[in-house]
C-alpha cells in the first residue's frame, strides 16, 4: 500500500497542530510508523485515505458515528436545517424539539440541556453536584479510562503537567465493582459526586448498580453516569435504561450526533434547574456556551434518535459485533494464537487485546496486529461496529484478522515481534513523556 500523501500530510499536520490531530486517541503515534492514514472521506461503514486507500472502518470517530459514515437521514435532516439557520439572538424553537425527543428516548431524565462536547457536560455535572452538596470532592471510577479534558479529571492522568496540586486533591478514584470501597469514601462526609460509566466490558457484578444507588442517597452523594459510550449502544435509553438504575445526572455525546458536535447533560429537575432561571436559590453557572444548540446538530440528533427507535440500532449494534467477536475468536484458536489476540467487551462495543508469549499486554505485538489490519484494508483502533456494516463487512473483516494471526503466530514462536513491526511500537495515549 502507498502511504506517500499520507505521510506528508501526516508531517504538515504536526508542523501546523501540536500532536498532529485535534485528538490524542486518533495520534500518528496510534498506528505503526508509516501507516497512519489521513482520511480523504467516508461512506456507511468504508473510508479513504488520501492515497486512494480504501478501508472498513471500526470504532468510527472514537465511537461517535455509529449509523455510519454520510447516514441519508442525518445529513437529509442537517442540510435541510442549514438553508433555515444554525444560530440565533433567541432560543430556536429546534430546542423545544430536540429536547422532547431527547427526554421521549432516556425517560429517566426529567431536564436535559445541550452542549458540544462530553466534557462540557460532565464537568458541568461536577459542578453542579458541588453547588447541589457543598462538597468539595470528585469521586471518579479509577478503572475507567477517560471522563473530560478538563482539570478536576486529566490530574489523575499520566499526563498532569499544569495542574496546580490543589486542583488535583479535589478528585479521588475508587475501584470499579467494590462496594465496600465506595461506601468507606463516602462514609467521610467530603464527596459531591460519584462519576462512572454503569459498565465497560462486562456487565456490572449482581446489585452492584443498586448499591451505589443506595449509598449515594444515603449519604446525600449526587451519583453521574457517564453515558458517553454505553449512550444508544446498550439500549436506545443507554445503560440506565438496560439495567433498570437511574442516576441523579447523566451525561451523553458521541453516537447522538453520528458525528455531529452535541453532547447533553440530563437528569433530576430539582438538580437541572439550579441552573435555570426559575428557582429563587442562588444561581449556578450551569452551562453558558455559544455554539451548544445550533440548529444542524440538533437536527442531527433528532435524525438519530429517530432512526435508533425505528430501526432499533441498538440491537444491530450487538447482533453485528456478536458476528465479529465470533468470527475473530474462531480464526485465533485456528491460528493457536487465542490467548494472545482477545477480544473483549460488549458486543456493541468491542475491544481487542494484543497479548505477549507471557500473555502481558503488548504495544509491540499491538503494532504488528495493526499493520496486518492496515495493510488487508481495515483500520481502527477497536473491534467498535457501526451499523453501517454488512455480514459481507464482517466476514471479509475476519479473513483479515486470520492472515494477522498467521503472523502473530510466527512472531510468537520467534520470541520476537520486531521483524514485522516496520518500526517503533505504537504508544499509550496517556504517557508523561514523548
């Protein structure tokens, strides 16, 4: 494959963008050196890069565009909107709209307001959860990965250079499952919140959900889902609506714009309207941003919503990852590699891991993985379907993934994936240093 157009447009994106993409996740750094893409366009399930590569693509726009590249309903619904206007002195009557629809979908949530990005919305649920307490601390699921770019989360990141330490203090972790853990945290009397996603790769432990749920009101704790992920991939009404617990405040983005900017922040009306302008308490800066309801990614929202509960996505998702988890876990065992190439997660929402001979995760056997992907035409950084694909998508897609475990297979019984790494490995993405 020639990568020639991609490289240079890869070297005048670090000379013009610190780190070279808007995203740290989507970073040359991500891929084996030489084969990071540029992408030129998109279509349903495909894409192509600037050399005319063309490829499946999983784990679309880190899980934001789960109907697919281009879906005719939302880019039918945006393009009407935008010959109408997208931003105005007023409230257009769009957010009476979206907001119904929104509400009609996660009926657990009373109020809900728009924003662009998830951390707009989950810190604006931190904030609100401090005003609501008079608490100070954030306690945050350790064992989760990423929650906002703002101050209160990425200090306990890998990466908490110009963080002032009081900041840091602020925020606590407890582990994911442990109940006791969280209940001797709140047991201090300091905690304003507990944020979490409800569940990452397995189904939260019998009554876990349910006893957060109880300590939380026990102890006078505002308790956030973190919907971002499992939002319209667990079930249209996400992971509250699956599993029957219903936060105080909840926070949505990704798949509710299918690529569009919008994320939301839902949940109790007592709580939401803190930040309104009908209650006589004192007032909390609750979200204040310019660009939170324009129109086209409102429009974009309700296409979405629409098309989730139409066509009932949600199960698709689940139904098409359950092929691919399958077909992956099949060819692995053929190829004697199935405790090293593991697939994980839900199956609207699968993970791989690259595994070495002592069954430790790789970044050196990940890199060698990813370019057999690459070069057999299908990229991402996850197994995360959209249901754009087809079983011919999925199939073609574990062919694949068989010629890679071939590989992975011959570079396990060399005790050495170098020779078929092209370079340096790919890296973490939280890391203190280049």
């Amino acid at each position: 494959m020639d990568f020639t157009r991609s490289r240079e447009a890869n070297k005048r994106l670090h000379d013009l963008v610190p780190g070279g993409a808007h995203t740290y996740a989507k970073g040359e750094d991500q891929y084996p050196e030489g084969m990071a893409p540029v992408i030129s366009h998109g279509r349903g399930a495909h894409v192509w890069d600037v050399d005319g590569n063309e490829y499946l693509e999983y784990g679309s726009g880190l899980r934001s565009v789960s109907l697919g590249h281009a879906h005719p309903r939302v880019v039918e619904a945006v393009r009407a909107q935008l010959s109408l206007g997208s931003n105005f002195v007023r409230p257009s009557v769009l957010e009476v709209d979206a907001a119904a629809r929104f509400l009609a979908t996660v009926p657990t949530a009373e109020m809900v307001k728009f924003a662009k990005n998830g951390s707009d919305v989950t810190t604006a649920a931190v904030r609100l959860a401090r005003a609501a307490t008079g608490r100070p601390l954030v306690a945050l699921c350790g064992d989760q990965p990423f929650f906002s770019t703002d101050d209160w989360f990425v200090a306990t990141t890998g990466m908490p250079a110009g963080i002032p330490a009081e900041t840091t203090d602020l925020t606590v972790t407890f582990p994911y499952g442990d109940l006791a853990a969280v209940s001797a945290l709140l047991a201090e009397g300091q905690v304003a919140c507990l944020i979490l996603e409800a569940a990452t790769r397995t189904d939260p432990p019998p009554g876990y959900l349910e006893g957060l749920r109880e300590l939380c009101t026990r102890h006078g704790v505002v308790l956030v889902f973190d919907e971002m992920i499992t939002g319209f991939r667990w079930s249209e009404a996400g992971a509250q609506g699956l599993y029957g617990v219903t936060p105080d405040l909840s926070t949505f983005g990704k798949a509710l714009g299918n690529g569009f900017a919008v994320s939301a922040l839902a949940g109790r009306r007592d709580l939401m309207e803190l930040g309104g302008l009908r209650d006589t308490r004192e007032r909390v800066f609750l979200l204040s941003t310019t660009h939170g309801a324009e129109t086209h990614a409102l429009a974009a929202a309700m296409a979405v919503l629409d098309t989730y509960v139409a066509e009932g996505i949600a199960a698709r998702l689940h139904a098409l990852g359950a092929r691919l988890a399958a077909g992956v876990r099949a060819v692995a065992a053929d190829a004697g590699v199935a405790d090293h190439v593991v697939v994980r997660g839900r199956d609207s929402n699968l993970v791989f891991g690259t595994l070495d001979p002592s069954g430790r995760p790789s970044q050196e056997y990940r890199t060698l993985f990813l370019r057999q992907l690459i070069t057999g035409g299908v990229i991402g950084p996850s197994f995360v379907v959209s249901s754009a694909l087809t079983d011919a998508d999925i199939d073609r897609t574990v062919e694949v993934v068989a010629r890679a475990c071939a590989v992975y297979r011959e570079a396990l019984d060399a005790d050495d994936p170098t020779p078929w790494m092209g370079g340096r490995p790919v890296k973490p993405v939280f890391r203190r240093f280049a």
